[in-house]
C-alpha cells in the first residue's frame, strides 16, 4: 500500500491575490500542501477562505502569484495553456456544483464529449461512456437529457464524465452545494468507492463538514491551512 | 470533431433553424442577382445587389459566431476545464458555422431542382410554354463558395473570442 502513497501534488508557498473594488484581497497565503497518490482529500472552510482558489490554482485554472505547484512531478505553475489543457485531458477529472452538463446533449454525449478530442474510434468511446455511467448506476439514463434528470442524477452524470478517462486526480468544486442530504450522501459514497475501487486521488473542497468521506482533513481560513489531518 | 460539430448544430434548433433559413435566402438572392447580372439585366444595379448580399453574408456570420461562442460560454469554459484546448473548441465554433451555410446550399439546390421539374411537367403539359431555369447552378456554387469564403473572418473573430473564454468561469454558480 505504501508504495502506491506517492506524491500526487504538491503545493510550496503559493501566493495569490487578487483586486477587487480596489482592495487586495489575498486568497492564498504561503500555502505548503501535500496530496498523495490515492488520497481522499477534504479541503474545508468557510466561504471566502481561498479553499476554491486553491483547488484552481492546483488544477491549473488559475496561476499563482508566486509558488510552485508539483502536479505529478511536473511544475504546472508556469504551463502553457495548451500542456495545461493536455494535462486536465490526460490526469485530471472535474466535478462542478452546478453540474455543467451541456443541456442540448443526452447524458451518454456529455460523459463521451471529454474523449472527443482524442484519436479514439466512436465505438471505443461510447462503450468506455457506457462502462463509466454503469459506474455511477444511471445507464438507464443514458438517453435523456439533463433537463429530464434530477440534481443527484445530473451530478452523476458528472461524475462519470469526470471518470470516463481514469484520471489520476478527481477535483470536485462544492459537488454536492445543490443537492439534497440524500442525493449528498449518494454522491459522496460514491467517491468514496471511486477512490477506493480505482485508486483515483480525489480533492473534495466544501464549505460543510464532510470529514468523514476523506482520508485528509484540510482545514482554511482566511487564505492559509489551520489544520491538516 | 467535425461530426460532433454538426451534432451540436443540429441540437441548437432554434438557432440553427433560423440562420439556415436566412443564409437559404441569401444564397437564393444572390446567386439570382448574380444570374441577372450576367444576362446582362438590371445593368449595374444586379451587381450592387450582389455586394450587399455579401455584405449581409459577412455581417451574419460574424453574427453567429458571436452568438456561438458568446451564449455558450459556460459550456466552453467547461469544455476546457475537462481538456479541449482552443483550437479544439474553434473546431466546434467553425463546424458548426460552416455547416449552416452548407445546408442553406443544399436547400438552394434542393429548391431548384424542384422548380425545374416543376417546369418541365408543366411544359410538358403545354402549361407552360417556354421552359426556364430560375438560376443556373454557376452563380449558386460561386455564392455558396465565396459565402464560405467569406466566413473565414468569423473563424478568426470566434477564434479571439474563445481564447478570451477562461476555463475557470465554469466553476463560478450560475449567475455569479
């Protein structure tokens, strides 16, 4: 098992501030984070603690201001677009509160579109959209349309577009922030089991007490980690 | 990616439709102007027709791209948040485009073809009694492919404006 605990991403002293209505705000201050490989990570916090920049600034959506983020031994900090784009394609899987599933395309289009791009054959995708929605239990939903799917369903839909090309590393962003308490606790023993079944790390940011589902506690306020267990 | 550009299209029917339906009749009108001014009538008013069709072409379809990539922003932002770089994006933008206009052609030709045969039964049933062709196919492929042409300047305009797009607008709430 200690073998398969290796570095995941790595955060050294990571900056970010940002300006708003002329005030500076610093979202990240000196921030040091270690995720290993295989790692159920909680990032907790009240709203405004830097808990979201952190998770985009380790995805590579947002640079930092200084620092370096090690993302699978590489230094994403300093990426172009277009290597961060392949490395989101390649390692990482997004989850959104607000689902993001494109409304004009059924459920098995929107888990197949993130595998579009790539040099795949049609048939070698729908059959890998078909095994990550039989992952999530919603095949039975493959033909409808978001609008036709409740919220717990829309976010698994999501969670098999987040899993269709096993990435390394899961990012979810307040995943379950518009879902009921059942839906909530679909969803994450969901992750639970994706975590454990396929060894994928998850990052799991959250305004609420989700401890129980991690296997790291990551606790913020006011743009640093207070506690980390 | 081309393929799915043209799912994407064909889902967005509300849009899709009406841009058919209005490139159809700028096709139809143009080349019928073309067709004139090359039969000499209408002097040099066919051919300022023609320029302001293509004018209009040019106006529409920086339209749409605008509307393509600025109403779905959230849905591009999410797309590069799972991987897609730019130019698979534009990719997406450009086939969706293109493939309205493309239609619009199809409908022109279609509709030709239909009022040819129309003419020629009725000529034959001496309703008729000197058989036309409303547009030759010329002037219809020379518009279609300078319509084409002309779209290109909306690629690049959906190009600069889907650079702009930043992943990180597809985990803000809705509304925010």
């Amino acid at each position: 098992m200690s073998s398969n605990k290796d570095l995941m991403i790595e955060a050294i002293d990571v900056n970010k501030e940002y300006r708003r209505a002329g005030a500076i705000i610093r979202a990240l201050a000196d921030v040091n984070l270690k995720i290993r490989s295989g790692e159920f990570a909680v990032i907790q916090g009240p709203t405004g603690c830097g808990k979201s920049t952190l998770l985009n600034v380790l995805s590579g959506l947002d640079l930092p201001d200084s620092g370096r983020i090690i993302f699978d031994g590489e230094n994403i900090a300093r990426a172009t677009e277009d290597r961060l784009s392949r490395l989101r394609r390649q390692k990482i899987g997004f989850i959104f509160q607000d689902f993001n599933l494109v409304n004009t395309l059924t459920a098995i289009e929107n888990v197949e579109a993130v595998l579009w791009p790539t040099v795949l054959r049609q048939k070698e995708i729908e059959n890998r959209a078909i095994t990550a929605l039989r992952d999530v239990d919603l095949l039975d939903r493959k033909d409808h349309f978001p609008v036709q799917m409740s919220g717990g369903e829309q976010q698994r839909c999501g969670i098999a577009r987040a899993i269709i090309h096993r990435p390394r590393v899961i990012l979810a962003d307040e995943a379950t922030g518009n879902l009921d308490p059942e839906s909530e606790k679909q969803v994450m023993d969901l992750l639970q089991k994706i975590n454990k079944d396929m060894e994928t790390t998850i990052i799991f940011v959250t305004h609420r007490d989700l401890s129980q589902y991690g296997t790291k506690t990551i606790r913020m306020d006011k743009g640093r980690i207070t506690k980390v267990q | 990616m081309w393929r799915k550009a043209i799912l994407l299209s064909l889902r967005e029917k509300k849009v899709f439709t009406v841009f058919t339906l209005i490139y159809m009749t700028l096709i139809f009108l143009t080349s019928l102007f073309i067709d004139l001014g090359l039969d000499g009538q209408l002097g040099q008013l066919a051919w300022y027709f023609v320029l302001i069709f293509f004018g209009v072409s040019l106006f529409l379809s920086l339209l749409y791209a605008w509307i393509l990539v600025s109403r779905k922003r959230r849905v591009w932002a999410t797309f590069k948040c799972i991987g897609y770089t730019n130019k698979n994006i534009l990719v997406l933008v450009s086939g969706m485009i293109f493939f309205t206009t493309l239609v619009g052609f199809f409908v022109v030709i279609e509709v030709l073809f239909h009022y040819a045969a129309a003419v020629a039964y009725l000529t034959q049933a001496s309703i008729v009694i000197e058989p036309k062709v409303l547009i030759d196919l010329v002037p219809v492929v020379t518009t279609s492919a300078i319509f084409i042409g002309v779209q290109i300047l909306a690629f690049f305009l959906a190009y600069r404006k889907v650079l702009k797009v930043r992943p990180i607008i597809a985990l803000k709430k809705v509304g925010e």
